[in-house]
C-alpha cells in the first residue's frame, strides 16, 4: 500500500512539474524565430493581450485589387503567439479580386458573411476546385496551395478567414513575378509571357528589371 502510494505521488509531482504554460503572449519587442516570438512575463500580461477589434472595421478597398486584408496575426493579436490558430477579414468591393496567392505556414478556412464570392484553389496535380459562396458558406483552402477569391456580386463581400497558424505567411504570386527587381528576361522565360506583357506588368506592379 506504500509502495503504491508512493508511485502516486510521485506521478503527480512529475504532472505538475511537466505542464505546460497556459499561454505564451508574444514578446514584439523581441525578435521573431522560425518558432514564433518569446514570451511576455507573465506579470505583464493582461486581459487586452486576448481580445482585438481589428477585424470588426471595413478596410480600404481603394487600391488596384479593390479588396483589403485586414490580418488578426501574431503582430496584431500578440495572444495567438505559439497556439496555431488567428483570423483576417477580407473586404472585397465590386470589381474586387484577392489575387491568387498561397500561405505556406497554415491552412485557411473562409467564411461568408455578406454578398458573394468566388473562390477556388489548384492542387499540386493541377486540379482546380471553384465555387461561388453565399452568406453563410464556408470553403478550405489547404496550406501552401495556390487560390483566390472574387467578387461574385453586385455588393461589396466581407468573409473572416481563420488559420491554422498565428503566422500563415503570406506570398501573392502577381507581386512575386512582377513587383521586384527579377529581370524581365527571366520572368519571360518562366512563364513564357512576351516581353510587352510582362514589363506592363512590372509598370502596374512597380517592378524593375
């Protein structure tokens, strides 16, 4: 009976002594690793560092996608540090298009609240998977696959879009061709565009090269 006492409270002291923190809110101040930030003190945390209103504001849809993201990342929301989960909102005027894009960090799962959108991703074996989404619809784009969302109404749309990630990255495949300094010779030999196209593009991009 000792003896199985004695192996009782020892579990338990190893329980208590292996538990995890509760949380780790982000330390911006800090650097940032491939793990994410390090911890606040915990004597320095409030009940701020769990909530935001970012996400509750219309962003500014004037701009040459007509459409805005509104992130409720790590650096924005210090509280998802290191929990695998956060949120955006996407605003997308009419006429609006989120360009096809990828977040090699997390998979996303899209939510419509108002009008109707768009939306589709391509597999790794060039599978294309679209629909139009109504209020109410939800649709998954899986990490690190290419997709988009389009405005398929005569209103402006509004989703929130949660992730897998605090931090899902975020690589637009228009700016990544043609909104840097890669010569345009290269650009043209990749993706077999003329060179007219493509130094349009880089114009309307700000590109160079």
């Amino acid at each position: 009976m000792i003896h199985i006492l004695f192996i009782l409270c020892s579990l338990l002291t190893f329980s208590a002594n292996a538990a995890v923190q509760d949380f780790c809110v982000a330390d911006l101040k800090g650097p940032e690793s491939p793990a994410g930030y390090s911890c606040k003190p915990a004597a320095t945390v409030t009940v701020d560092d769990f909530m935001s209103s970012g996400v509750g504001s219309a962003g500014n849809t004037s701009n040459i996608i007509k459409a805005a993201v509104t992130p409720a990342f790590t650096e924005q929301f210090p509280g998802v540090n290191g929990l695998g989960i956060s949120i955006a909102r996407l605003d997308v005027a009419v006429g609006g298009v989120i360009p096809m894009h990828t977040h090699p960090g997390g998979s996303e799962l899209l939510l419509v609240t108002q009008g109707f959108i768009q939306a589709g991703f391509i597999s790794s074996a060039n599978t294309v998977y679209v629909k139009t989404l109504k209020k109410g619809d939800i649709m998954l784009f899986p990490q690190g696959l290419l997709h988009f969302q389009v405005n398929a109404g005569g209103v402006t749309a509004v989703a929130y879009a949660s992730f897998s990630s605090a931090t899902p990255g975020l690589q637009i495949l228009d700016f990544a061709l043609f909104a840097n300094d890669l010569p345009s010779k290269l650009v043209e030999a990749t993706t077999f565009l003329d060179d007219a196209t493509v130094k349009a593009l880089k114009a309307v991009l700000g590109g160079t090269g």
